[in-house]
C-alpha cells in the first residue's frame, strides 16, 4: 500500500480540501500531519488568541478525521525535518500541501522541495486552498500583480472558479507513524475573555447560520458598529477551516446585493496575497513609500499606550480598542477608525498599530493585517493615500445613537443623545460625573501635523 502524507498549514478543515482528496487517490493511504515549528511562531503567530483558537481547530480537525477513520499526526519542531521524518516513517513517495503567500510560507516551501527531492520524495503544492483565485492567476499586462483593487476585482471576478469539494468518506492512516498529544489552551495566558471558539464544525455552522440571517442585509449594514452585521468568518478563513472557494460558490447562489458585497470582501482578501506573494517585503517596508518621518516611538509613547488601552478620549476608537482586547476581534469599521486615528491623527508609524493588532486578532493575517495597515496609512494601495478618518464624524454616521460606544466605554454608558461621542463637551456636574479622559490630541492640529509632514501645505 502506497502512501501520502498532507502538511496542514492554513487550510484545517476536511470539506473542501484539494491537498487532502488528491492524497487519497487509488486508495491510498495518508498522513494527515501538522507540525508545530517554532519558526513560525518567532515569526509573530504565538499569540494567545490565535494559539487558542488552533488548539480548537486541531482537535476540531482530528475529531473529523477520527470518524473517518482516521487521525491527525502532531508533531513539534523545524517543519522541514518533521515533514521528511514522517514520510520516511511512513513510507511515503509523495507530499502534499497547499501553497501559501509570505516570505515565511515561500522559503519553508522552496526548502521542504528540496529536502523532500533528495530524498526522491514528489512535492505537489496545490494552489487556490487558502485562496478563492490563487495568486498571479490573473495579472495586468506590464506586471506581476495588480497594485489597485478595481482592476483586479473586475479580473477577478471572471475567474472560473473551481467547484467545492465535499469531504472524503474514508482515511486511512498507517498505524506506525506516532503523534505528539494535540495542544489545549487551558491555562494559556493572555486569551481574551471573548475569545470566540476555533474549528471547522464551529466555522460551518457558522457559515449556516450567516447565508440564511446575515448576507441578504450585508451590503446595506456591514458599516453598522452597533448592528455588528458582518460575518465573523474572519478567524475561519484566516486558519482555513472554511474554504474561501466554498463561501463563494455558496454567497453567489444565495444572490442579492448582499451577496454582491460580501464576495467583494472576499475578493480583497485575494488581492493582498496576490500583493503580499509579488511583494513579500511589503510586510515590513512601505509599498508605496510618502517618505514619512513618523513620530519617534519614544516621543509618542504616551499617545501609543492610550491608544492601546483605549483611553485617546475619542470614545468611538476606545471602544473599537477594547473590543479588540476583549475579543481579539474588531469590526471592520472600527479597524479603520482606530487605523487612520494612530497613523494620520497621531502621525504614528503604521508598523507599531500592525504589531498591536497581530498580538491580539484572532484573525492576525500577514497580508491582510500589514497591508490594511498600509491601505489605511497611505503607504499602500490606496489611490487616496492622504483621507483622514475623523472620528467624531465617523462615529455620528455609523454609530449615530450611541450604542457600540456605550457597549464597550462603560464611563459613558449613562451620557445621554450624542453628547456620548463628545464627552468632552459635557458642562459642570455632567462633565464630573464621567470618569473619562480629555482627548490626547486636537484633531484640528492633528490634521494639520499629518499635511505638514505629507507636504500638502
């Protein structure tokens, strides 16, 4: 009997899964493994929330496999080792694994080939897994990748998309190859409070659930904080327990203009790996560089730590702030909002917002974290990189009674009418019955600072 083994990375799931059924094929057996690598969470996944939502996840992954008849093989070290000596173990001829986008994900991949090739091992990497339309499957003429969205969106949606997979009936795994015990997230400090649960079985119900209530009023109520009417599928695309082909295949036979807007997001998504897998530098360096003189960190220090903790006396970007740390979730909103407020009010460098968002998103993405931080900062791909989000403004349109910043400022719950998005305007008593900070910047002289560093007079 020959045998295959599948890398799980990203894609924790079994319904739709390319790298999984084409390990199956003339009835093979298969080495369902995931490695832990300490490379990987060096390189900034070791989050709290995101190791506790993939404890959810692998033993979600396993129990799925184990009605099949199968099981998951965790194994602990360099993946690139682990991988061959799990092979060798099994007697496999073949490895199989989706492709991913980062420097990180590129390199492990070049090295896992050429360590699989000396061992006369085949590597087949599997593209648009992690991905609806896999990267560099549609370019513009004089490039590697589309730097602007509505190009890419219209390519992209002409795309053929290849049809859903359901899950195997069957895995076989060999007896002899052992297993590390699954990680658990009891005692793991740091996890949000409400740190929502991780898996494929809670990812699909999910999906039920937001296809029959949440995607026909998608496109009319996605800006809506208070309302919180977007999906939530965020966590599941990102550690792959939905298949981002399958939630397109599913939004365009529901139809409507909701679905329309929700497969646009979906679509973005794509276009920061595209991005990300021409540019990998760009999770680091500016895409577009406005040769910025950001603020020095220590000078800024105190205005960092209050937009940290949510206390800049902007209620509607604190409460944003404490969802997050809450959560480890934000509303898509709200990470706008919070985005533009440290980058162009406080002229803060977009690198420090990104490393406080990966310490604690669930969803932590290095394509889309770093470069929504960049589209929001001016750096890169937006086509109007100097917009200002003002968050008072902001705060009357998308949360204009007040609910989303009372939920989450528990100072203002009791201010009444919209003076909740002005504290600041509250007189005698009413100003001393509320706990809450001035704002740490005027948001006229911010804007100001931000024109005068981007030379716009």
């Amino acid at each position: 009997m020959t045998t295959s083994v599948v890398l799980f990375t990203a894609d924790l799931r079994v319904h739709d899964h390319p790298p999984l059924r084409a390990a199956l094929h003339d009835g093979r057996e298969v080495v369902p493994l995931f490695v832990r690598d300490p490379a990987v969470d060096g390189a900034g996944f070791a989050a709290p929330n995101r190791l506790a939502f993939l404890a959810d996840c692998l033993r979600d992954l396993d129990a799925s496999l184990r009605d099949r008849g199968g099981r998951l093989v965790v194994r602990s070290g360099d993946l690139v080792e682990q991988v061959c000596r799990v092979a060798t173990e099994a007697g496999a001829d073949e490895v199989h694994l989706a492709a991913d986008v980062s420097a990180h994900a590129q390199r492990r991949e070049e090295r896992l080939r050429h360590a699989l090739e000396s061992q006369g091992l085949r590597l087949h990497v599997h593209d648009a897994v992690t991905t609806a339309v896999a990267p560099g499957a549609v370019t513009p003429a004089a490039s590697d990748h589309f730097a602007v969205f509505t190009p890419y969106f219209r390519h992209w949606s002409q795309q053929r998309l290849r049809e859903p997979l359901g899950a195997p009936r069957t895995v076989r795994v060999p007896d002899a190859v052992a297993s590390d015990g699954l990680p658990s997230h009891e005692g793991l400090p740091g996890v949000s409070e409400g740190l929502a649960a991780g898996g494929e079985t809670e990812g699909r119900k999910r999906l039920t659930a937001w296809l029959r209530g949440g995607l026909s009023e998608y496109g009319d109520r996605h800006d809506d904080l208070p309302g919180d009417a977007t999906s939530r599928l965020s966590p599941h695309l990102h550690f792959g327990t939905l298949s981002p082909a399958e939630l397109v295949h599913r939004s365009r036979a529901a139809g409507g203009p909701g679905a329309d807007a929700f497969v646009r997001q979906l679509a973005w998504r794509d276009f920061h790996r595209q991005v990300l897998a021409a540019r990998p530098d760009a999770a680091a360096a500016d895409y577009r560089s406005r040769e910025d003189r950001w603020r020095p960190e220590r000078e800024a220090r105190a205005d960092i730590e209050a937009w940290r903790e949510g206390r800049t006396g902007y209620p509607v970007v604190d409460a944003a702030m404490r969802q997050l740390r809450h959560e480890g979730w934000m509303h898509n909103r709200g990470r706008l909002l919070t985005a533009s407020f440290l980058t162009k009010t406080l002229y803060v460098d977009w690198r420090v917002g990104a490393r406080h968002f990966l310490e604690l998103l669930v969803d932590g993405d290095v394509a889309n974290n770093q470069l929504n931080w960049q589209w929001v900062a001016g750096t890169g791909t937006d086509t109007r990189p100097n917009r200002v989000l003002n968050p008072v403004a902001q705060a009357r349109r998308f949360d204009p009674y007040g609910a989303y910043v009372r939920r989450w400022v528990g100072e203002l719950a009791e201010v009444e009418g919209t003076a909740v998005h002005e504290p600041w305007k509250l007189r005698g008593p009413d100003r001393a019955a509320v706990d809450y900070p001035d704002p740490i910047v005027d948001l006229t002289a911010g804007l100001a600072r931000f024109k005068q560093a981007r030379g716009l007079g």
